[in-house]
C-alpha cells in the first residue's frame, strides 16, 4: 500500500480527490493540506510514499519541493497542477519533484502517475512530455523524463523510418505492414507527441535526441 497526501487549495477539488482515492485499496491517504508550508509540515509529520501537490497554491511550492528533498525523507513529490507552462514542469522537476501530473487527465493517469514515482520513476503527462523533455537542461532528468514516452518497439521503428525521410509506403513496405497501419501508428505518434502533423513529430523526435539509424529497418513478425 502506497501512502499519499494531497495538498490543494481548491477544496472542491481536495476533497474530490480524497472521496475518488479512498477506495483504491492499494493507496492510504495519511494528510491532506492547501498551502505551501502545509507540504513540509505533512512531510516531517506523516512521512508519506508521495505527496501530491499543486504549483499555484499561497505560499513557495518550488521551496517547499526542495525542502522536501533536501529533508532526506522518503517521500517523492508529484505535481498535479492545470498549468501546461513547460518552464514550470521544468523549474519543478529541477527542484525536486518526480512526477508531473495535468489535472485534465484521469484518474488513471493519476494513480498510475502516483504508483510510479513511489517506484522511483519519473513521470510525466502524456502528450506534454516531449515539449518538458525538449527543455529540461538537466540531463539525467532528460533521460529519465525521455522514459514516460515508453514508445513501443514498433512505434519507435516507424519514428526511425520517418526520421530517414521515407514515405508511409516505404515505410509499410520496409516493416511489412498495410498502408492502413502505418497511418495509425502516425496519428498514434501524434498524440503521444503532443503534435499536429508529420513535421511536428520529426521535431519532437530530433528534440528527443532519437536515432533514426539505431533498428530502423528491422521488422517483427
């Protein structure tokens, strides 16, 4: 059992989560709080697996990350905000969190994002992952930040394809897949992106630092 806390000033929104997060048996919230200071007060006092919290709350939240982690206690921090600033992913990442969260996503997305910064991941919204990564200046959190992605084999193959300038026929034709299929591996990669067309996913890629020579042309049956 993971133990969370949450610390919101939208009450609404607190006590929201508190009533969707009570029944999963597999989290146990130990606090809850709506400012700042209230991070490290639940962090000394509750020590909890992650604690969830949002940037735009009265108080420092950055510095109350950081004290967090300089405070040497086990607790990882988990940003759920409804900016989509990327500088503020990347000024919270670099202070300390391990996981940024939008509040437009599900709770799914939640949980899973709650269970794999206890695990010692980073985590990242999907669709806004490539545009924190492209920014991120630290390069230890690039890579780990790279890792939400989590492209599968074939998806990174037609990202290498594309990179190479090959068209969606020659890039069926070298993977030994329909039209059709590659199609929607475009329009999955979009998505995944957070792009709006063919170009846009070269970009993203280049910005990853993807190798489009690396198992490009190698196909699985």
């Amino acid at each position: 059992m993971i133990t969370v806390a949450f610390v919101d000033d939208h009450p609404v929104l607190l006590a929201g989560l508190v009533g969707l997060l009570t029944p999963n048996e597999d989290l146990k919230i130990v606090g809850v709080g709506n400012c700042a200071t209230d991070v490290t007060k639940i962090v000394n006092d509750a020590e909890p697996d992650v604690i969830v919290v949002d940037l735009n709350m009265p108080g420092n939240a950055l510095e109350a990350i950081s004290q967090t982690v300089r405070s040497r206690k086990a607790t990882r921090v988990l940003v759920f905000t409804a900016t989509t600033a990327v500088d503020h992913a990347i000024s919270a990442l670099e202070a300390g969190a391990t996981g940024f969260v939008l509040k437009g996503g599900s709770e799914e997305e939640l949980v899973k994002a709650i269970q794999a910064v206890s695990a010692g991941e980073t985590y990242i919204s999907a669709g806004f992952a490539s545009k924190v990564v492209a920014g991120l200046r630290n390069a230890s959190l690039r890579r780990a930040a790279t890792e939400t992605l989590r492209l599968s084999i074939r998806e990174e193959q037609v990202l290498r394809l594309l990179l190479l300038g090959k068209t969606n026929r020659e890039i069926a034709t070298a993977l030994s897949l329909s039209d059709k299929t590659i199609k929607h591996y475009m329009t999955m990669l979009m998505q995944r992106l957070n792009v709006r067309n063919r170009i846009e996913v070269v970009l993203a890629a280049q910005e990853l630092g993807i190798n489009p020579e690396r198992g490009a042309g190698k196909a699985i049956h």
